[in-house]
C-alpha cells in the first residue's frame, strides 16, 4: 500500500458523483457507482456504448460536451476522471482540489486525491461481504490479490456467520450429493460456513460434518428403512422453528434435495411459514453412484433413456427393453419382489443388475447379476444399504463386468460374474 492511503467506505447513496469522460474506463466506475446508489453524472462530448446504455435507462445523467470548469463538479461529494487526456484530467483534479472534492485521477492514481481499489462481493444469506484491495498502485496485483480472497471466502473453510443477532433466520436446503464430500457444491460449502443449525441426513458425509465450528449444532434427522424416528412433519416444524429463533439453518440433505428427498415438501412449509429459504442442487446419487461403478444411465446404442423409483414404492409401467436404465433408490430390502415384479412386467430375466453400496465412498462396493439371480448373490455377499439397484444393458459397461477397475478393495468369485468393490478416489481404465 502506498504511505499516507487511507482506506475508507464510502456511502454515496444519493449523493452527486461527477464521472469526466465516456469512454471504457468511466464506464466501469459510472456503472459501479450507479450501482452503489451514487446519482452520477457524465461529462463528455460523446459515451461508449456501455455509457449510452445507461444513459438510455435513466441509470445516470448526461452533460454532452467536453469539461467546461468547476462550475461542472458543483454539488459533487466524488468526481472521477478518464478522458483520455493528461491535461484535461489533470485540470479536473485541481479543480476538485481547489473545491475540495475527492478525485480519483484514472490513469495517473498518484495525482488524484482518491484511489479505486479492485472490489467485490460474497454473496451470503446475511447480506453480500465486500473486497477492495490496494496494491500500491498496481492494479494487476489488485485484482489478483482479489480473485484469491474471495475464492477463499466462497470456498466454505472461513466461518462466515452472521455476528448480530437476527430478526429472522433462514433456511437454505442442499444436497450433500453422492457420498465424497469432494462432490458438494462451492454453493453448499458456503452455505455451510454460515449456519448456526445443520440439520442432517443419515447419508451425507461425514466429513462436511466434522468441520463445523463446535458451537454449531447438528440436528440428526435420519431415516432408516422401516425407522423414521423423526416424521417429516416434525422435521418442516423444526426448519421452521429454528429460523423463526434468527438461526442460520442449512437441511443437508444426501443427493439432491428433489429427487425422492422430500425437497419439495420441506420448501413448501418454510415458504408458508414465511421463511426465506434457498434450494441448493446436488449431485444424485441416481446418477453419481452407478458412474462411479463404471455405468452410464444412458449410453449410445445400449440405452437411451432411464427411470428412477423407490423400492419402497409400487412400480410404475415402465418400458420392458434393456435399453430402458432403471434406477431404484432404497431398494435392498425389496430386491427380491423388485426382481421377480419386473420379470412378471415383461422383462427378461437374463437383463443384467446391479448392486451399488456405499457408493462414491471408499467402501464402495458392486455386485452384478441377473434379475433371475441377482437376490440370491446379494444375500450371500450380505449387501446392505445404503445401495442403489441398476437394471438394464448399461450394466454390461460396469467395472465389475469388465474388469477394469483399478485396484480393487476386494474380488467374491461368484460363478462367472463378481462382486467388486472399488476405492473411487482412485482411476479407472476404460471399458472396452
């Protein structure tokens, strides 16, 4: 920083700001003052296109004719200056001096009396974190410097939560995605960083749990199959409830929010409580867990289209083809009757299955089958849930089926197919 700068924040909500010039550059810092709520003013025979624009909207006014004196800056609390012209801009600067105006000086900061620094913005529930860096007057650094804070801001590792207290908290409802907190959202991270509540799933990962700030506290909501010791309506009640307290409340939610999480129904209450509340995607575990086994839900000649249903559901009709993927989500303990139903519904019983557990997790494993088989090779394995169930064609692509998983936590010889766990985190070949 240069010596004797002062770094300051400025409110120039409705105050006059006179910006000398139309090009570019005056562009830039015309908009950002226009933004900032700044009634500026432009001095200058012609605009760049960005200037006109503005001009058009009644975003900022117009003097269309070059600097005539001090007369032009009376009124101004800021006057800027970039016409492209040393002595032009140098005379705005003394005469703002000699009115005792500050004057950022574009081009030649040092004979200004003010300095723009390079900015930005966190966006947080709590209202946005401005960024303004100086570096000694050169600007490139600036902006470095800059894209490095607040990538570090956002990246969710800074505790960024609100300090006074609140009228009324919020909720934001984000998915946690497939199990390798490595999959979670930049948006998620943040969020995260902000909340004084979490209330969590039983499958989100655990490490985005564990670094928390101590004082935040967890909420377990977690279902099992056949144990819900928290009914939904009781979990609505608690977002609600806990918002309405000024907390700062993140539903992390394995998956996606809104598919077969309950998503929906968890915004419609906050909503109806008049609660503010955000809906954050992840990655699905529909999708995620059978790639990281090596199988696409859709595939150019094997498959062109895929379902996803609950095991826990009765099945829709669905197309009999292997070229129809169909994903069951909460499917292990109704494997059998899900097989036996779809043979019964027209589909071979020959079309390949398989088992993910533990996807995107280090205890990743894979067993593959047939609908005729694959309950019984589930049960002698001792599959348990969490696992997603794919049915279809694309299960011949999966590295349990080809062998190309690299470095396998573990092979069961299971009369020509195999149950195949795979450390994730580690490359896979490609499949012929």
């Amino acid at each position: 920083m240069s010596p004797g700068l002062t770094l300051l924040g400025l409110d120039l909500r409705g105050r006059r700001v006179v910006a000398v010039g139309g090009g570019p550059v005056s562009a830039r810092r015309v908009l950002d003052l226009a933004e900032d709520g700044a009634q500026v003013s432009v001095v200058a025979p012609e605009l760049c296109p960005d200037l006109a624009a503005a001009v058009a909207r009644r975003q900022v006014g117009w003097v269309p004719r070059p600097y005539a004196g001090p007369g032009d800056l009376a009124g101004a609390w800021l006057v800027h200056t970039a016409t492209g012209q040393d002595r032009v801009d140098d005379r705005v600067a003394h005469d703002a001096a000699g009115s005792r105006i500050f004057c950022v000086r574009a081009g030649a900061p040092a004979r200004g009396t003010a300095r723009v620094p390079a900015r930005g913005r966190v966006a947080t529930q709590d209202g946005p974190l401005q960024v303004a860096v100086h570096a000694g007057g050169d600007p490139r650094r600036s902006v470095t410097a800059r894209d490095a804070v607040l990538t570090h801001l956002g990246s969710g590792s800074v505790d960024l939560r609100a300090r006074r207290p609140r009228r009324t908290g919020w909720v934001a409802l984000v998915g946690a995605g497939p199990g390798d907190e490595q999959l979670v959202t930049a948006r998620a991270s943040a969020l995260l960083a902000q909340a004084d509540v979490v209330v969590t799933d039983r499958l989100v990962p655990r490490g985005l749990l564990a670094r928390l700030p101590a004082d935040v506290r967890v909420v377990d909501v977690g279902k099992t199959s056949g144990s819900h010791p928290v009914p939904q309506h009781e979990i609505n009640q608690i977002l609600v409830e806990e918002a309405r307290a000024g907390r700062a409340v993140v539903r992390l939610k394995g998956g996606d929010p809104y598919v077969l999480g309950r998503g929906g129904e968890e915004r419609l209450a906050c909503e109806a409580a008049g609660v503010e509340v955000e809906v954050v995607p992840g990655i699905s575990s529909a999708v995620a867990v059978p790639a990281a086994a090596g199988i696409p839900v859709t595939h150019r000649g094997l498959a062109r289209g895929y379902t996803v249903v609950t095991g826990h559901d009765e099945l829709p009709a669905l197309p009999t083809g292997g070229d129809h993927t169909l994903v069951v989500l909460m499917g292990v303990a109704t494997l059998r009757r899900t097989a036996a139903l779809l043979v019964e519904h027209g589909r071979s019983p020959a079309m390949p299955v398989a088992v993910v557990e533990s996807g995107c997790t280090p205890q990743q494993r894979v067993t593959v089958g047939t609908l005729a088989d694959i309950a019984d090779r589930a049960e002698a394995v001792g599959v348990a849930s969490p696992a997603v169930v794919v049915v279809g064609d694309v299960v011949r692509l999966s590295h349990a089926r080809t062998g190309a998983g690299t470095m396998p936590a573990g092979v069961l010889d299971l009369g020509g197919e195999v149950a195949l766990g795979v450390r994730p985190s580690l490359r896979v070949g490609a499949v012929a």
